[in-house]
C-alpha cells in the first residue's frame, strides 16, 4: 500500500477525506450538528473614511466560536476597538447558538488581551514556533440576559 504527501490533492480526494471524517462522526454521534453548518464570519473596523483598522475571522460550529485571527492596527490599539470586536463576535457566536469560545494566539500576541476578556488558558505547546510558545484559551459563553 502505497503511502505518498499530496500538496494539492484533487478535489474528490480532498472531498472524500472530509466526507469520511464527517460520516465517521455523524455515525459516532448522531445528533452532532453536521459540518455544512459551518457559519463562516468577519468583524470589521473602520475609521469613518472606511481605512481598515481592525477585524476578526471567525467560525462557528459544534457550538463553538473558533477565533482564528483578530487584529489590529497599531493605531486601534488601546483604544477599546478589539474590546468591541471581541464582543461584536461573541454576541454573534451566541446568536448562532454558541456556548463556548475557542483561540490559539502566540507569546507575543495577545494572550493578555483575551485573558482580560474573560479567556482563561487551557494549554500552552512550547516551542511552536521554535523559541516561542501557542497559548490555547477558552471561555463559556453565557446566554444574554
């Protein structure tokens, strides 16, 4: 059986990877909400001259906000912009039925930034990249009032 590293598979092997991860798992749990729910979102910030200062990307699925980047500016920070950002996707994530939150930021990110929001750390792999550190933070998101 041949083994081999494709950097560019064709489409219908890519699609039958991630058709037998999500069949397995459907199979596994049957009320796991299926991956085509996926909701795929930005939060955007911009001076009123519309120049980009800031944003998020993000996902929600498995009932959870995955933060897979926030930036800013270095003009928007401190400025309390990332702290609506933040809050903008979290009142989102809830809205899509999200009760917990899920990031990965690096040492010299923004582990402070999210702890200060209510992020607490669950994991840190030293060494990634080599002489730094990835943080992994959660928080649970309650329902609004």
């Amino acid at each position: 059986m041949p083994i081999e590293i494709v950097r560019n598979p064709p489409a219908d092997i890519a699609q039958a990877l991630s058709d037998g991860i999500a069949g397995f798992n459907r199979a596994t749990i049957a009320d796991l909400e299926p991956n085509e729910l996926e909701v795929r979102f930005h939060v955007v910030a911009k001076e009123y001259v519309g120049k980009l200062v800031g944003g998020l990307r993000g996902a929600c699925y498995w009932n959870t906000l995955h933060i897979e980047l926030l930036w800013l500016a270095d003009s928007a920070r401190g400025s309390g912009i990332g702290r609506k950002i933040i809050a903008a996707a979290e009142d989102f994530a809830r809205e899509q039925g999200c009760e917990l939150a899920l990031v990965e930021t690096t040492s010299w990110q923004a582990r402070p930034f999210y702890e200060k929001h209510g992020y607490e750390l669950m994991a840190t792999l030293h060494g990634r990249p080599r002489g730094h550190a990835s943080h992994y933070l959660r928080k649970t998101l309650t329902p609004p009032t």
